[in-house]
C-alpha cells in the first residue's frame, strides 16, 4: 500500500501466502485474457467477413455440433477444475492456523478495532507484529458483524457475535499496511480500520518493552476467576469442588452429559460460560448459573486465556492434542498450587515472543 | 395463419383496432386482462425505478469522486447505496425483462392469445405496484441502511432505519415474482399453438421457463427468511443475533438460498433476449439449440447449490467453503457453453448491426468478463482477498448491468416497434448504445483494480491513493448516464413522431412479427399452425422474402 506509482495496480506482498494468491491471480488474469482475446477476436472477424451482403439475405444451413459442443463444455470444465484446486489449497493455508502461533485477542466493535497482545499490551486501530512470526488472532465482536482485512497479506476473515473466529499470517516484510473493517458495519464502516505496523524482531521487543503492559490476558483472567466473578468457588475447591475441574482439561475430548464427546476448545469454554446447561460434561450437576450479560467479549477472552493456561496452553496455541497432552504433565493437580502456576505460564507468555515455548 | 404472405410484405389490410387503441379510459387500461397491456404499465413503473436506482448510483459515484466523505456524510452514504441495491435488485432486475417484455413476447412468441391466467397477471402488478410504494414510502421517511444483504444482527438490532418497511416492501414484492412465475409455467405447458412443439419454442421462452422454476422456487425462502427477521425485529425473539440466542450466520444462509438464484432471475431471461437477437441477426438459425436450452435449465438448477459461495470468510467450515467452491466452478460451465454457441452462430451468417445487434455483441463482450471474474471469486483461495471489495462490485455490475440492462436494452430496442408500432432512430440508437458500452467499461474496469487494491466496498471514504481509480470510475459513469439517459429522449420521440412499423420490419420468422404491429388485442387474427423450427430462415417458414425485398427497393 506504500506504492507510490499514479495508478496503482497491485498491493504489497507482505505475508508468507501473499505471492500464492497473486500466482492464483496471474493465472486466472492469464486464462481470462486468452478467452477473450480469442472470442472477441472470433466474434470481430466474423462481424467484418459475415456482414449482410444482400438486404434479407439469409445465412447458412448450419445447426450445431455435437463433437464441438462436448469440446468447448469438456475444456471449460478441466480449466475450472484447475482453478478449484489452486484455490483450495491456498485457501487450505489460509484458514489451517498453523501450530506454534502467537496469539493476539481481537474485539470488533462499532467502529473500532481492540487488539490484546498475550503480554498485555492493548492497542486500538493499530496492531504491531514482529516480523517472520506465525500470528493467529482469536477474533470476535461486541455488536455486529465485521471483517478484518489486510489487503498486503491477502486474508480476511469475518468477525461474528457469539462466536470466535480465526485469522492467521506471517509476515515476511517489516513495513507499514493498512487494516481494514470489509463488512459492512454500520455509520462509520469505513473509518473503522488502521495499520498493521511490521517490525524486525529487536524492534518488537523494545516496542513491547516501551509499552505500558498493565495486567496480561492470563492474570487478568485470574482475578476475574479468582475474585470478581467467584467462578474459584466451584471450580478451584480441590476434591470437594463441585464444578467441573479445569486443570489440564484444553484441548482434550470430554463426555458430555448426553453421551456427546467434545473437544474443549476456546469456542466449547466461551459456549460453556455464557450457556453452562448447554453442554454439561459427565458427572456433573447443571448448577452453574449463565455469567451472559455479567462479562464483556474482553473479559471473556481473558478468563478462555486463564482456563488454558491451567493446561499449560499459554501464548502458543496448539492445534494438535499431542502437544497440549505433552504440556499437561506440567500442570498441577492441586488447586493450591493453580496461582503460582499461572504467574509461570504468564512469564512463559512473555518467553514465546523469542519462540521458547517447546 | 391466414394470409401469410400478405401479412409479411407489409400489404396486410391493418385491423382497425390493437392493443393500444382498444379504449383510451384509465379504467380499461386499469382493469385490463390484456398482457401487451399489463407489460406496457410494467415498463412504466419499472422504467421509473430504474431512473431512481440510477440517481443514487449518480449520488454514489459523486461522493466517491474524493477519498473524504465530504458530498454526503457517512450516514447518508449508507442509505444511498443501500437504496441504489434495492431498488436496482428487487424492483428493476427482477422484474426488467420478465415482467417487460416477458409478459408481452411469451404469449405472441408460442401463438397463445394471452397468459393462461391473465388475472393472476393483473394481481402481480398490482402487488409489484404495492411493494414498490412500499419500498418507495420507507425511502422517503429516511430509508434504510443495513445494505441490500440485510445482514443480522445490524438489521435486527442495531440499525435505526426503516428496515421493517423496506422489508415488507420486498416481502410483497416477491409476490408478484411467485404469480409471474406460476403464470408462465402454467401458460408454457398448456397454451403453445398447434405445431409449437417445445423443441420449436424460441430460446426467450426457455429461457423464460428455467426463470419461472427459478422464481417459483426461490423465492418463497426471501419471504420467509424477511418474517424471520420481522419476528426477531419486532417480537425480540432470538433467531439471528446471538446476544439473544440467535445464529447470524443462519440470515446469510437463508439470504444467500434465495438471493444467489435470484441472481439467475437476473441474468437468464437477458440470455434468451440475446438468443433472439444473435440469431435473428445472423439470420441464421442458432447454433447448438438444444444446447442453449438445457444449459439455462442447467443453470437453474445448479443455481440453487451455490448460495456458499457468498459466505466464504463468513465463518463457515472450510469443507463447506471447499464444496461451494466446486459446485461453482461446475456452474461455470453451462454460461461458457451459451456464449460458444452464440459466436458459433455468426459464423456464415448474413449479419446486420442494427443497434439490437449491437447491444447483442456488447452484452457477449461484457458477460464474458462478467463471467471470467466470476471465477476470480469463485476460486476459494483469491476470493479470500477478494471478497467483500470493489472486485465483487465490479464482478456483479458486469454481469448484472453488462449482462441483464445491455439485454434488456436491446430487447427493448428490438421489439419496440411491435409493442408501440414505431421505428425509433436507428441513429440514436446505435450512439447510445456504443455510448454504454464506453461508459460502462470505464466505469467498472477501474473498479477491479481497486479491489484487488483492497478497497472494501460500502465505503463512503476511502484512502487517498486510490483516487485516480476512483475518478476514472466517476468519468465513465457519467458517460453511462448519458447513454442510457438518450432512449428516453428518442423512444419517447419515436412513440410520437416514429415512422409507422410493419407487421415484420427486419423480416425474422418469429411467431411474434408474424401479427401487426401492434398486436390486436386477440395478439393473432387466427391460431397460427407452426410447421417451422425456431430461427428457420429457409424457404419453408412461409416467409415471402421476395415481396419483402421488393417493398425494401421502393423505399429507396
């Protein structure tokens, strides 16, 4: 978006997957010229050469072709299929959040962008990034439907109420990109957007250092657990506890109430906080009153953050059951010993910035 | 058929009284059963919204003359562009070429004397008539502002305009689109002439029975999914926003289910149109037939397997988004099939440009681009980047106004002098028409760049690097105003002033110019017996060429 030509064509290649979908683009600018070259070439010559001789004169007997129709619907068919399956496999890298990302906390709300990094530092309508990072940003909204795109690094996604979404990137220049809001929000859609600021890694860690971190995710979802919201006093009583015990429980299939397995994810503890009855694991009683209405989307996200760091998942997301199994051993199984647990994965939260977490 | 001959070289005795002439009392025009009759007041009215749609796009393309939302604030903005989408969607697409010249050609073009249910015919206008006002009283009291997508929750919850009027609106409106529909199914089935085997209809009628199943179809889901939204809008009972219990998503797939055929509601009936045109023009008989006419079937049905593919990065699973992806590029193919057979044709024609044809080759020129882009976005991996931007803007626009309005346009051109009994200016006609195309390229052609840029659409301020794009837009919008602004002038004139049509002015074997122009009110003196195919130029279509060709030289 830095480019400076006075009719620009192209946006910045910014992102690992940026030069895929401009192959994707090439290519199909390449397929598009081709036939219309050729058919307005076709219809032109035609036009000049088979233009009326003779008023009401009439044209040739000619019907059809069977062989020619199987051939012009046979090859269009093989070219679409080409297209498919270039887009679906950048579309495959653009939608799998890959393991090892760093984990930023978006909130869309009219008409705004709140962004948390996992250290603490929050930002509106900018967000920094260290550059050649996996960045996945965890992403829901306030109000209504938005859409965060950043035209350089060739993704969006669409945020939505009541549910998390994901996006993720690595961005492979440092420099300054433009974020946009892409759905349509309301009154101010259009100035809902900022920058996307690309630093060199040494730049990130003094940028993060030079900023006022406050409380991280994790703490904060702490201190909404522990006090502000009194969820410790089911959740965190040790054997007597009449909630559901969260330790080490991120990422794994439980059995639900209804015979259901699901896997805890963010989505599943968001679902299970907002809309306990809905689905109550084995075991337990349906006692836990709904918190809807009681916390933000912001906090939300921080007491999902406190309740994966119980299993060791912290800044890093992992996708796959092995790891996070791996990083259970780690957790304690006493409540006791849940506070100063998750002082360490919040300091661990700081470590992953230098990729450390494995 | 009596008198073949005689009709044809124009000597043909003119009945005293058509269509037109049969009572000038509002109240016959009113309480008419007469589908030539109903057809005019549709393109009255449609004619009418399609000069208001046009005025917002005017007001659009102004305010985006300047990176700054300085003409209209952002708030106004919203309601001008949301106002252009529905007015141009669901009261001027929709019902342009069906309701027009659907409701006028369908039942000369099969040898019927009218619609098989001409009541029903009259009650769709009328409901078109109360929607319409609907539509247009909401605008009036300040309009609405969600888009013309009506997403949830902002049109549930959020936004503080005339949502539920405009909805009902379009709820009615819809009705109308069901009874034409029904109609013409009904009246395809039961009232073609003797010898008008389905394989001898003209591919308008085809055409027109893949838009009927489309409409008859589809649109019960607009209906229901506009209640919906009624119901959690004023009952606050949660369906789509999740803060009461409701799913957003769910809006876009009932919205999408409905408005993505709609978009073949749009587009089918212009390719029968251009059918008609490419052939007659040729004078040659279409290439591949059968072809053309399964393919708009084809499209019909695929149609209603792709509504996903509008909701690529709305959060639905990537197998879904993998699935639509592929089901859209398979629809791909019928629409590649139509534009082959139509070049296919000119081959070895006897080809003459009076400005249908013209508007016939500009329509094949700009659905292909239409079409080509279509799978930019259908290609799950770029539309990513894509969507939601001014390459979808763009994308649409050339099919919808390169495609459906250049059709409609030289369908109007075409069949002018059968509906009204007058030549337009063939001058006038071909500047205006090469006059849209200029304007209209050089309207939307920057508009994908843009996009590609990343400037999302729905913006009513935009970054500042983007305005020479933006201006080069502007500029040819302002051509396209003008181009499509001179027909008014000139058809207006000819209704006036024209020269007097004859029954066959361009000497074509339809069913339609073998009646006067205008029709009397019965359309044919007798039932015609078809003994020809569609689009036969040859001896046996009982066309008295030579007469014709006499009659030509001494008007020379």
């Amino acid at each position: 978006m830095q480019d400076n030509s006075w009719i620009p064509l192209f946006p910045e290649q910014a992102s690992t997957f940026a030069w895929e979908v401009d192959a994707l683009y090439f290519y199909l600018i390449a397929i598009s010229v081709f036939f219309t070259v050729g058919i307005v070439a076709a219809i032109g010559f035609f036009v000049v050469k088979y233009r009326e001789k003779e008023k009401f004169a009439n044209g040739a007997e000619i019907h059809g072709s069977v062989p020619l129709e199987l051939f012009w619907s046979f090859v269009p068919f093989v070219i679409s299929m080409t297209i498919f399956l270039g887009g679906a496999l950048v579309y495959y890298k653009q939608y799998r959040p890959p393991e090892n990302t760093m984990e930023i906390y978006v909130v869309g709300k009219q008409w705004m962008w709140k962004l948390q990094h996992q250290t603490g530092q929050r930002e509106i309508n900018e967000l920094h990034i260290p550059v050649g990072r996996k960045i996945k940003l965890t992403m829901t909204t306030e109000d209504v439907l938005h859409d965060f795109f950043i035209p350089a690094f060739r993704t969006k996604a669409d945020v939505v109420p009541g549910r998390y979404t994901t996006v993720w990137f690595e961005a492979t220049k440092p420099g300054k990109y433009r974020l946009y809001c892409a759905e349509y929000c309301g009154l101010n859609h259009s100035g809902m957007g900022g920058w996307v600021y690309v630093m060199e890694q040494r730049d990130f860690d003094n940028w993060l250092s030079g900023n006022v971190s406050g409380q991280t995710p994790v703490e904060a979802g702490q201190d909404l657990f522990m006090n502000k919201l009194g969820c410790a006093s089911c959740h965190a009583g040790g054997p007597t506890q009449r909630g559901a015990k969260l330790e080490g429980i991120y990422g794994k299939d439980v059995k639900l109430a209804n015979g259901q397995t699901v896997k805890v994810d963010d989505e599943y503890l968001r679902n299970s906080i907002l809309n306990p009855a809905g689905q109550i694991v084995e075991g337990y009683q349906p006692i836990m009153p709904t918190f809807k209405g009681q916390v933000t989307e912001e906090q939300l996200v921080q007491i999902v953050a406190y309740i994966k760091s119980l299993s060791g998942v912290t800044g890093t997301t992992s996708t796959t059951s092995s790891s996070s199994s791996n990083s259970m051993t780690n957790s304690p199984t006493t409540p006791t010993n849940t506070a100063s647990n998750s002082n360490a994965t919040s300091n661990a939260a700081v470590n992953t910035n230098r990729g450390v977490n494995k | 058929m009596q008198n073949v001959d005689a009709i044809n070289a124009g000597n043909f005795e003119e009945p005293k009284t058509n269509y037109l002439n049969n009572g000038f009392t509002l109240k016959s025009w009113l309480l008419t059963k007469d589908h030539k009759r109903i057809a005019i007041m549709y393109l009255l009215t449609v004619s009418a919204f399609f000069l208001m749609g046009g005025v917002y796009a005017s007001l659009i393309r102004l305010e985006l003359l300047t990176p700054q939302s300085d003409l209209l604030e952002s708030g106004t903005y919203n309601r001008v562009f949301t106002q252009h989408g529905v007015i141009m969607v669901f009261l001027f697409l929709i019902p342009a070429i069906p309701a027009i010249l659907g409701n006028f050609l369908l039942p000369l073009m099969i040898g019927a004397k009218d619609l098989a249910l001409p009541r029903i015919n009259l009650l769709s206008l009328y409901i078109y008539w109360v929607g319409g006002i609907l539509v247009l009283f909401a605008m009036m009291q300040g309009g609405v502002d969600t888009g013309w997508t009506f997403y949830t929750p902002y049109s549930t919850t959020f936004s503080n305009s005339y949502v539920m009027l405009t909805g009902l609106g379009i709820f009615i409106n819809g009705f109308s689109s069901i009874l034409t529909g029904l109609n013409f199914i009904v009246t395809i089935h039961t009232m073609r002439a003797p010898g008008m085997t389905w394989f001898r209809m003209p591919l308008f009628v085809w055409a027109h029975y893949a838009t009927s199943l489309v409409m008859l179809l589809g649109t019960p889901v607009i209906a229901i999914t506009i209640l919906l939204l009624a119901i959690e809008r004023v009952a606050k009972i949660g369906i789509f926003d999740p803060a009461i219990g409701g799913d957003p998503i769910l809006f876009q797939h009932l919205f999408w289910f409905y408005s993505h055929p709609a978009v073949y509601i749009m587009i089918l009936p212009g390719m029968g149109v251009i059918s008609e045109l490419i052939s007659n023009f040729s004078r040659k008989k279409i290439f591949g037939y059968e072809f053309i006419a399964f393919s708009s079937i084809a499209i019909a049905v695929f149609g209603f397997l792709v509504w996903g593919h509008h909701m690529f990065v709305s959060g639905q699973s990537i197998y879904a988004g993998l699935v639509f992806s592929f089901l859209t590029m398979v629809v791909a193919v019928p629409s590649a099939i139509k534009v082959f057979n139509w070049s296919a044709t000119l081959y070895k024609g006897q080809i003459s440009y009076e400005t249908p044809m013209l508007y016939a080759l500009f329509f094949i020129g700009l659905f292909l681009i239409g079409g080509l882009t279509g799978l930019f976005l259908g290609s799950i991996g770029l539309t990513v980047h894509l969507t939601d931007t001014y390459f979808i803007v763009a994308h649409f626009h050339y099919v919808m106004v390169g495609g459906q309005v250049l059709a409609y346009m030289g369908g109007l051109h075409y069949w002018w002098s059968k509906m009204t009994g007058k030549m337009y200016s063939e001058f006038w006609g071909k500047i205006s028409a090469m006059l849209v195309f200029v304007g209209f390229n050089l309207t939307f052609f920057p508009q994908f760049i843009l996009g590609y840029m990343g400037m999302p659409r729905r913006y009513a301020s935009y970054p500042p690097e983007l305005q020479v794009l933006n201006i080069f837009s502007t500029a040819g919008a302002s051509i396209l105003g003008i181009g499509l602004i001179l027909p008014v002038i000139y058809l207006t004139y000819s209704i006036f002033f024209g020269e007097k049509a004859s029954a066959n002015p361009y000497m074509h074997p339809g069913l339609e110019w073998r009646t006067s122009s205008p029709p009397p009110t019965e359309n044919f003196e007798e039932m015609p017996i078809v003994t020809w195919e569609a689009y036969e130029f040859g001896e046996e279509n009982g066309l008295d060429i030579e007469e014709a060709k006499r009659r030509e030289l001494a008007k020379v």
